[in-house]
C-alpha cells in the first residue's frame, strides 16, 4: 500500500529554518497512479495523483480573467468572489496563521502588506491582491518603510495624472514626438516616461521590471510596460485607475528611429569643452539598453553626469535583463532616497514584486487549485527549481545526485530505508512534506517519486512529490508557456523551504516574493560531481549578473564591499553582485 502521491510537470527559465513541527505532503492509500491532463489541452501539462475528487489545475472558463481587452473599471459579469472566511474554509484546514483582531477577522493590514498596496481597487477584478496572504504560513516580518509607502502612494498619483487614457498623456506625447531631437522643447511642466521593453525569459523580465520601476520612482518618471500577446492575462495591473501597458499604437512601441544612450554619452565627451553645447541636440526619446554582456563599453549609468544627461530626456526606452537595483544604490544622487525607502536593503526586490506582481484571475485560478488540492495539508513546503543549462552534456542521473546530495545532507528530504509496507502506511501520526519540483524535464520529478514511493523514510515522514509541467524546451513569445513559468513561480514562493538552482532568474522571483533565502544548487555544466552540492544563499535579492567595472572616475572597481557596503559578491556567480543588509 502506498503512501506517496505525485504531480509531474512544470516550466523553468535562465538562482531552512523548520516552519514548524509538522511537514507537508499528500498522500493516498491504495489507490492505482492516474495520469489524467490538466490545464492546457494541447499541452504536456500533467498531473499524477491516486484519488481523483476533482481535477485541480483544469482549464475551466475562469470566472475573471484581467487582461488588456477590457475596459478599465471593468470586470466580466460571471466574477465570484468569496468572503474571507470562505477563503479560508478552503485552504485545507487553515495551515496558515495570520494575525487577527478581537474579533477573530483578519487585520487589513495583512490583506495590504502593512501598507505596500492601495487600498479601493476592485477585488473581483484581482482577487489575488487581498486574497494572496492566506496562502502563506505567515506575514512577511519584513515590513515596506513609512518612506517607501510615501513614495508609492506618490508615483500612484503621478501615474494616475500622466498615464495612458489621460489628457495628459494625449498631450505629451503629441509634444515628445513633435520635439523630437529638440531638448530644449521640454519644460519641468511635462510628465516624463519611462518604457520598459522586453527581452529574454519570463524570469529576467519580471527582475528587470522591478527594477525599472524603482528607477522609474526615483527620477519621477511613468513606467509603461510594452507587454506583447504572450503576456496577456499573466498579472493584474498593478496601478489603480489607470494602466501600465504601452498603448500598442503607441509611436515608441518600438526603438527604431531613436536615439541612443551610448550615442549621447559620445556626442557628449565630444562636446565637453564647450559647455554651450552642453543642453543642445538632447533628444525627446532616447534608447538606454542595459542589457550588458562582459564585452559591453562600460555604461556609466550610475555616474551622476550620466543622470543629469538622462533627466533632461523625457521618455527613455529601456531594455534590460538584468537586476540593476545595485548600480541605483552606487548613484550618488539616489543615495538618500534610496536608503531612506530601504533601510533593509535585502529586501528591495521583496517588497516591489509584492506591489507590482499579482497573478491574474485566470493565473490565480490555477494557483488556488493546485494549492488548495495537493499543497495546503502538507506539514512542509518544499520549493524545488531545477535548471539544466546544458541538457546534452549533463546526464540527468549526475543532476539527480546532486539534488539528492543537497537535500539529503541539509535534512531538507531523508534518506530511504527497506520497502514500503502496510505498517508504514497508515498515515497516523506521520508527518508530510510536499515536494514541489519545478523543471522543464519530467525525469527528475519521476525519479524523485520512485524513490519515495517504493521505500519509507528513514525518519517516517511522508514524502510527496508534484511536478505541475515539464515543456522540455523554453519557449519564448509564447503565452500558455509563461503562464505555466508564472504560476509555478509563484507555487514555490509558497514554500518553506527553497532550493533553486545557480543564476536562474526563475529562482529569484520565487525567493524574492517568498522571502526565503534558497539552498544555492551548484550549476552543472557537464557529467561532474560537485562538493558541497549547494550552499545557503546570504541573502534573497537577485544577483546583478553584470555590475559596472568602473568608478565614475574611470578607475576599474575591483572590490565592490570595499567602496558600496551593501554589495557583495554573488554566491552563484563572481562576476555578480547582490545587496545585503550590513555587514556580513
């Protein structure tokens, strides 16, 4: 008789304490393993599981869906929403705890992250926004500054005031595109813009998203999102009474025809002797693309000479893979806001993916389900993100080892002894942990289960395994794609416990909005074996994977902790650097 269920399947892209006494995992007695397709009918999106009370990640008609084809203001008419206590009654047995008042209701400033969000947004039009927090075992103890809240409800009215749909709008842009490479045509009057475009994985571009909106807040810039076909109704939009998405008849869709950051910087060393021509030729629209590569010129882009040029522009044009939250802490200029809105400076990435990222109806949907169904009973979480770089030259038993080595040795999973039995599978008094492993490749989750499936722990704990997708290959441009990538994003940053693999920025992004400092999986490039096989991560913002290299001054930085003490090198990668809150 068998205690272990499983679920396989699930997307990747491009990097503990004991939550309690008791771990999560599911199980079922008995029953034959059913591999029943779920969610996307033309997809390999699997579930296997022994008892089927229903199906959990299915593709219904969700009942809301946010996405750009409706108005503002408006929800579809078949939305249901539940009440709080509803909610509750159906996560499994409320295995979260959330502080409440005398009257047993959940304090509101838990549903708003003790002021992060605003309040007055619609919930059935984002029933993840106050829903969300139920999920966790806790709130985050790490909460937003008064100084940050200020500044977000400031950037709201901002956005608000210049977004698409406001006469402000209308009118700036007629302005910014009849100035065209004439600077001196915009007056301190105007609202300023700030267009992120995309690039790369679903990853990159949600770290890269955060950290333009910071950069957007500190130059009182609008942060317009260019969001293609693939991303529709992956989040809810994050800003009230207003839209984030760049109008796609928008004249700056694109960055064809603009000017560029490095071609400012040369026309600007050229003419620094004269300082007449300091102003002249800047142009309304510019082109800043900080998606470094080693070979790159250095950019210059946290020097406050760069700024001053880039404060005169109107609308930027950003693309990026990158987090560059650490070059705004190394810009002389943003010092003082920066750290008066970040005192703890590990949890920058925490804090803004929280406001920005809410998983649509549709995605919160399929969050729910799979939670509510084959998570919310376990007595642990654990977070399982397993990124193969190189498929053809990493046989996957060699990765396998080193998962196992890792989780074996930091007591995260136990060691297996003798077969199952029926003694063994009576359920009482065993503690379960639910194993989530998220990889594009089916094998791993499979040979995780077989190992727990046919022998018992040598602790007596139960060990579940799920694996909601396996794509096998990364797809870009492709919406049914990121939304499996979302959705278990967001699953393993409801973990207890997080292991992620080196660089990927599908680990960030869970760490991040879970506030779980990950289990670091050494990056395997070849059939090798690894000692230690991973290693805790110090802290849980996103790795800078390519930092300037020089001052200002033009010196090369050799040390970044000797000069910025909030930086340290990445564990996962030396070239990188990551904010931390002190000193280590």
């Amino acid at each position: 008789m068998s205690l272990i269920t499983t679920a396989t399947d699930l997307p990747s892209h491009a990097t503990m304490n004991k939550m309690g006494q008791r771990f999560f995992v599911v199980f079922f007695i008995a029953f034959p393993v059913l591999m029943v397709t779920l969610m996307y009918p033309n997809s390999t999106f699997t579930l296997f599981y022994g008892s089927s009370k229903g199906k959990v990640l299915e593709e219904d008609k969700p009942h809301n869906i946010t996405t750009n084809s409706l108005p503002l203001g408006r929800t579809n008419n078949n939305t249901v929403t539940l009440s709080e206590s509803e909610v509750r009654g159906k996560i499994e047995n409320g295995t979260t705890t959330k502080s409440t008042n005398d009257s047993g209701i959940p304090d509101d400033r838990d549903k708003l992250l003790h002021g992060l969000l605003a309040s007055g947004f619609d919930e059935a039009s984002c029933i993840s926004r106050l829903q969300s927090y139920l999920y966790r075992k806790a709130a985050s103890p790490h909460k937003p500054s008064p100084y940050l809240i200020s500044k977000l409800r400031n950037y709201e009215e901002i956005h608000t005031r210049c977004g698409p749909n406001s006469r402000a709008y209308n009118r700036n842009m007629i302005r910014i595109v009849h100035s065209k490479n004439n600077g001196n045509g915009v007056t301190a009057a105007m609202c300023k813009y700030l267009v992120w475009t995309p690039v790369n994985g679903l990853g990159n571009q949600m770290i890269s998203i955060a950290a333009t909106f910071l950069y957007a807040i500190l130059t009182d810039r609008v942060l317009l999102v260019r969001f293609g076909k693939d991303k529709h109704g992956l989040f809810c939009e994050p800003f009230l009474n207003s839209t984030w998405i760049l109008p796609e008849k928008s004249p700056f869709w694109n960055e064809n025809n603009v000017q560029t950051y490095q071609r400012m910087l040369e026309k600007d060393r050229a003419s620094a002797n004269n300082s007449k021509e300091d102003h002249k030729g800047l142009p309304s629209a510019l082109f800043l693309n900080l998606q470094h590569t080693r070979s790159d010129p250095e950019k210059l882009f946290h020097c406050d000479h760069s700024q001053d040029l880039l404060r005169k522009v109107p609308l930027l044009i950003l693309q990026s893979d990158q987090y560059f939250v650490p070059s705004l802490f190394m810009t002389p200029s943003f010092n003082l806001e920066i750290n008066k809105m970040f005192p703890e400076k590990d949890r920058v990435f925490h804090h803004l993916g929280r406001y920005l990222f809410h998983p649509s109806n549709e995605a919160w949907g399929l969050i729910s389900r799979f939670y509510k169904t084959h998570l919310a009973k376990a007595d642990e979480r654990i977070g399982l993100q397993i990124r193969v770089f190189n498929p053809v030259s990493t046989p996957q038993q060699t990765v396998m080892n080193l998962v196992l080595s890792c989780t074996i040795k930091h007591k995260l999973l136990p060691e297996v002894v003798g077969m199952q039995n029926a003694v063994s599978s009576n359920g009482k008094n065993q503690t379960v942990k639910a194993v989530l492993v998220a990889s594009l490749y089916p094998a791993y989750g499979e040979i995780l289960q077989t190992k727990y499936l046919k022998k018992q722990s040598a602790t007596g704990e139960v060990i579940e395994v799920y694996q909601p997708s396996h794509e096998r290959h990364q797809k870009y441009n492709d919406n049914k794609h990121n939304m499996k990538a979302w959705t278990e994003m967001y699953l393993l940053s409801l973990s207890d416990v997080l292991v992620t693999t080196s660089l990927s920025t599908f680990g960030y992004v869970a760490q991040g909005l879970g506030n779980l400092r990950p289990w670091l999986l050494y990056k395997l490039t070849n059939n090798e074996t690894h000692f230690p096989a991973c290693e805790r991560d110090f802290s849980l913002e996103p790795c800078y994977h390519t930092p300037p290299k020089h001052y200002c001054n033009g010196k090369p930085i050799k040390d970044f902790a000797s000069s910025f003490p909030y930086m340290r090198e990445c564990k996962d990668f030396s070239f990188g650097v990551k904010l931390v809150n002190g000193s280590m």
